[in-house]
C-alpha cells in the first residue's frame, strides 16, 4: 500500500496576484477606517507592498532580484529615467496648465468630481516645504514598494501566466502590462476620490520601463519624480503647503 504526503496548496499565478492586491487593498482601507488622516495607512501601505510578496516567494525560493530589485542594469535604468523625464515633464507641464485653465470653466460640481483643486490658479515657481524630505518619503516609501509591488512582483506573476504580445518600442506587452496599470489605478481607490484612477496612465509608461531594462529601479526613479514633479506644480499654481 503506497502512501503519498500532502502537498500544501499554492495558488496560481492570477489567483496569487488577485489575492495578495485584495489583501493589501482591503487593509489600506481598514487602515484609514481604524486611523483615519495619520501616517498608519501610508505605513500599511508600504510595509504590504514589501512584504506580502514575500510568502509566495518563499514557496519558489525566489528573491528580491527575481522580481526586478536589482541593480544589475543601473546605468540602462538612469539613462532611460533621464531620457523620460526630459520628454515626458515639459508635456506635462503643459497639460496641467490647459487642466488649470480648463478647470473653472466647468460645471462645479463635474470640477470637484475631476480635481482636488478648487478656484483658478496661477504659476509662481516654487518649492514645498521640506522638499529634502519629500524626495525621500517618495522614493523609499512610496515609489519603491508600490513598484515592487505592481511592476515588479504583479506584472512578473501576471507574464508567466499568459503570453507576451505585439512588440512596442522594443519590448513586448501582453496581458499582463495591461492589467497591472489597471488593479493600480483600482488600488488608489482605497481613498475613494475617481480623479486618483488618472495615475493608470503614467504606470504605463513604469511598466514600459520595468519589461525595457528587466528591472524596477528606473520605473521607481521616474515614479518618484513624477510624484515630486505634481506636487511642486500643485505648489506652484494653487500654493498651500
């Protein structure tokens, strides 16, 4: 009589990454339900974003690198956050200056549903307060495990579980590059406000860059600047802090 030992259950791929966004965006909320304003959710945030992948890694014996933490490809990833950033942040400019035209020509009620910002602006360059510690909130604790998290560990899992497709600017973007930007958009609703979905559209580019140099370092860089770069124009047009 032959006897077998019972293997315990892993999920697959889609089912691992389904579970894991779920269990990481059902905690942020409570976070904010429990401790409203304070730093507790952005630290939940952060600490799951780092962490759940972790469990499932170690079922595969998996690491940190596996999953495009890594600086094996430094100088590609500097040199293609430089080049994006010099593309991309003048365009954006200019599109947040048609947006702040735009805005107060709208019915009221439709501007408080698109924007956080109320009343007209104008631009007057200028830093925020405490900028220094900005720079490094966005990068270590928000940018970095949101992109470990979304482009590293979720678009990694997502690959193996369905085919890469056309070829776009020298990668090729199935499935997964398109579903990651969306559960990222839908993750930012855990503050329920639907001008947040809007950041579906620079994680596009985040995930171009995580499958362009393998790693998630420059998709971090660049979405740190990003986020730097919207809250020195806020600033600057709307002043407060």
């Amino acid at each position: 009589m032959s006897t077998s030992t019972a293997q315990p259950w892993r999920p697959a791929a889609v089912q691992e990454v389904v579970i894991l966004w779920a269990i990481g965006f059902f905690g942020i909320i409570v976070s904010f339900l429990l401790f409203g304003g304070t730093s507790i959710p952005k630290l939940v945030a952060t600490v799951g974003f780092l962490y759940l992948p972790l469990i499932p890694m170690r079922w595969r014996d998996e690491d940190f690198a596996d999953y495009g933490l890594s600086l094996r490809a430094w100088r590609q990833d500097l040199k293609l956050f430089l080049l994006l950033s010099l593309i991309v942040g003048p365009l954006f400019f200019g599109a947040f200056y048609f947006w702040v035209e735009l805005v107060p020509q709208l019915p009221p009620e439709l501007a408080r549903f698109l924007t956080p910002h109320n009343g007209p602006g104008h631009f007057s360059p200028r830093l925020p307060p405490r900028f220094g510690e900005w720079v490094i909130d966005q990068l270590f604790v928000v940018a970095l495990p949101e992109e470990f998290f979304y482009r590293g560990y979720m678009q990694t899992r997502l690959r193996d579980a369905w085919p890469q497709g056309r070829k776009v600017l020298g990668v090729r973007l199935g499935p997964a590059f398109w579903i990651t930007p969306v559960l990222f958009a839908l993750g930012h609703l855990a503050i329920f406000q639907a001008w947040r979905l809007s950041v579906f559209f620079p994680a596009l580019l985040f995930g171009w860059m995580r499958e362009r140099t393998g790693t998630i370092v420059g998709a971090a860089l660049f979405h740190a600047a990003c986020n730097l770069f919207v809250h020195f124009l806020e600033v600057s047009f709307f002043g407060g802090p």
